[in-house]
C-alpha cells in the first residue's frame, strides 16, 4: 500500500474487483433477461423493486465504505486494536441492517407496489420479488461487508471469487428455477428472486471463510462482542452519506417511474428499468475501480503521503473516464441490439431507442464524478459526495426531468440526465479544490 508503484497497485488491486463487478453486471443483465421472456408484467415487476434492491445496497455498501476507510486508515496507522473494532462492529452493522430490510419486506412490500401501479399481476409479481429478496438478505449485507473486509487488507483476489462464486449460481438457477426445467416446478418471478437470494448465501458462507483462514490482519471472532459506539460513529461518519447518497437514487427511480407512467406510458418505466440493468455493465468496472483506489488513498492518507494519494486520483480519474467512453460509444452504436436482450418490442425499442442513446451522453461526466465521490470519501468527507448527489438527482434530473415532460414533450424527460451530470462535474470540481485545501496540502512535500 505505501510503497508500490502507484499504476501497479491500482491495477493489482482494482482489476480482480473489475472482473467480478463485471460478472455482477452480467447476471443482473441476465436475470431481467429471462425474466423479460415470462411477460411484459414480470419485467416491470422487477423494474419497480428496483429501488428497494438498490436501497438494500446503498445500506450495505454505504456502512461497508465506512469501515473500509477506518480500517485502511488504521492499518496505515498500525492501529490493530482499531482494526479489529472496524471489522467486528462493521459485521454488527451488517446483521442490523438485515433485520430492518426484513421487517420491511413482511409489512411493507405491497404499500410500496399499490402506491406505483394498479395492475394486479405486477403487484403480485411485484410483492413476491421484493419480499424474497428482503426476507433472505442475509446474505447480501454479509457478503458485501466480508467483502470489504478482505479488500480493505488487499486481498481483492479472493472478493472475485467469493463474487465469481455468487453470480454463476444466479446465473445457473435463473433459468432452473424461473422455467421449471429439469423437474423444478416453474416459480416464474419468484424463481428469480430465490435464484439471486441463493447466490448471495453461497458467497456469504465463502466469504466469512476467506476473511476467517486468509485474512491474517484483521480478527473477526465475535465471542464476547460488544458493539462499540465510537468505531460506530466514525463508520457512520462517512458511511453515512455514501448510504443516504445511494439511497437517493432509490428516491430518483421511483420519481422517475412515476413521471414516466403519468406522460409516457408503463413501457418507459420498462425502459427506465432495462437501462438500469445495462449500464451497470459500463458502471461497475468504475465502481471496482472505486473499491481498489479508497483503500490506496485512505492508507496513504493515514501515512501522511501527499504525492501517492494525488498519483492515485489522477491515474483513476484516466482510467474511469476511458472506460465510460466505451461505454458511450456501446450505448450509441449498440442500442437496438442492446434493447434486443431484453425482448423489446417494436414499441419500446421505439422509447428505447432514444432514451438510451441520450442518458449515455452522461457516461462521460459520470466517470470524472463518480471517482472524485469515492476520493471524497476515502478521505473522510463523505458529506461532499452526498451534497453532490442530492444537488444532482434531487435538484436536477427529477424537477428537470417533469418540467421537461409536462412542458415540451414527454420523451424529452431523459434529457436531464446529461444535464445533471454537467451540474455534478462543476460541483465535482470546487469540491475536490476545498478537500485538496483542507487535506491534501497540509500534508506536506516531503514524500513528493
């Protein structure tokens, strides 16, 4: 972590998470996929629990962006008794965070689906999905946080694996248990829901595993443990935000759903939803990126060395912007054969179409924004990265988004998403020239 050199670490640290948040993608792609092939109202069962699923990962990651920063730091500190209230308090948070998802998914699942939609077999759909995946998210906090545990200390190899592990089973069972083959009864919706709940145990199980025989740096035997309040406020300090930062997307979608149903039609929220899914493809190998450079900055940061941590922005900033032009250009050239996964209609290709070849202009500006959040809060200002998304999203994409639908024309709504990300990188920006002020700088030259 202080000493490699800088383009070699990212690279060794961020690539095995590329590769398995690639794979992520790739099964979430599929999954709607098959889904898709069930009917029209599936898909948009699934579209609509969209924001919950997201919900239940802000929460996840958000605390696990929390205790990946205190743990990084105090490693960089030689901290060990910090490291280990970081490790055990942050597996605490994640068994709470479970309990909550839970409850909400046995009382709440329904409300959430009548207050969108009428249609009774969505709702059905709808509230079979949301609940599977609630009530057996287990899984999902408690291998996003063994996963946290085992990159805050270096050791991505094995969150690819543990990551690689979950989404064949998904990938595998998809078809199984959507389908009814090979003598399984055909479960449709809540045969996907079963599948990715599945997949999420089996890479919880690997993953305590891995953290308990590899992970030399960081004890995690919770005989006599006691949640600590300190280590959890400093996790909260800058988890915080990132969850709330991520939540708001949740907030976002089921705006967005609701201004499409009003001036478009349920085909939009179909679409709205098939684009999700599609650039999480392009997004999270810049997300992987995030996951190898905040504990590179956090360490380097805990060790007073101003030029590894300005050296590591400035290389993940290069690489996140090269790989949404990619992306961009996939989204452009692309897009009928994109919508063609998903068995889109002459009708939806017809919304479709459009509305992906214009939100992907904002691939560009979100790969600059996305890695300056992650920068922000690796070093302990979290708050920048939730003031930027809720100015983006909140104050941006939906008030522009409806005006735009109501006032101009309806389709003209998915314009607000470049629109936004331009506001995000001025933003972006004036905030990094405050943290480089208030934290970088004061560090000195004498590693420079």
């Amino acid at each position: 972590m202080g000493t490699m050199p800088v383009n070699k670490l990212l690279i060794r640290m961020a690539l095995p998470m590329i590769a398995s948040m690639l794979v992520q993608a790739l099964y979430n792609i599929v999954d709607s996929a098959f889904v898709a092939r069930v009917n029209d109202n599936a898909l948009t069962a699934v579209s609509m629990a969209f924001p919950v699923q997201n919900l239940m990962i802000a929460v996840g990651v958000g605390t696990g962006v929390g205790v990946n920063a205190l743990l990084s730091r105090s490693l960089g500190a030689k901290d060990q008794e910090a490291v280990n209230l970081a490790a055990k308090n942050g597996l605490f948070l994640a068994a709470a965070s479970y309990v909550l998802f839970a409850l909400f998914g046995i009382f709440g699942s329904r409300l959430f689906f009548e207050a969108q939609i009428a249609d009774t077999q969505v709702i059905t759909y709808g509230v079979q999905y949301t609940r599977t995946v609630t009530l057996l998210s287990f899984g999902a906090f408690l291998v996003i946080m063994s996963e946290r545990l085992l990159q805050s200390t270096g050791l991505t190899i094995y969150t690819m694996v543990t990551q690689l592990t979950g989404a064949i089973i998904n990938v595998i069972l998809d078809p199984i248990m959507i389908f009814g083959l090979f003598g399984f009864p055909r479960l449709e919706v809540l045969g996907a829901a079963l599948a990715t709940v599945i997949g999420q145990i089996i890479g919880m199980l690997l993953a305590i595993y891995l953290n308990i025989k590899k992970n030399r740096e960081i004890n995690i035997n919770m005989r006599h443990f006691r949640p600590h309040l300190p280590t959890i406020r400093v996790i909260y300090s800058v988890g915080l935000p990132s969850i709330i930062m991520q939540s708001i997307s949740s907030v976002m979608v089921f705006g967005m759903n609701k201004i499409c149903m009003q001036y478009l039609s349920a085909l939009a929220v179909n679409v709205f939803g098939i684009y999700f899914k599609l650039q999480s493809f392009i997004f999270m190998p810049v997300f992987g990126l995030n996951n190898g450079m905040v504990p590179i900055i956090a360490y380097n940061y805990g060790a007073r060395n101003k030029k590894r941590i300005l050296d590591t922005i400035r290389l993940s900033v290069m690489i996140a912007v090269g790989i949404m032009l990619a992306g961009l250009l996939i989204f452009q050239v692309l897009t009928p054969q994109l919508l063609g996964i998903f068995e889109a209609s002459e009708e939806t290709l017809k919304i479709g179409v459009p509305a992906l070849r214009i939100i992907s202009l904002s691939f560009v500006f979100a790969g600059y924004c996305i890695i300056l959040g992650s920068v922000f809060q690796a070093l302990g200002n979290g708050v920048y990265s939730l003031i930027n998304s809720i100015a983006r999203q909140m104050l941006v994409i939906l008030p522009v988004a409806y005006v735009f639908a109501r006032f101009w024309r309806p389709e003209a709504l998915w314009w607000s998403f470049p629109i936004a990300e331009i506001v995000s990188v001025i933003l972006s920006t004036v905030m990094l020239m405050w943290i480089y002020r208030d934290k970088i700088a004061p560090l000195g030259d004498k590693n420079s």
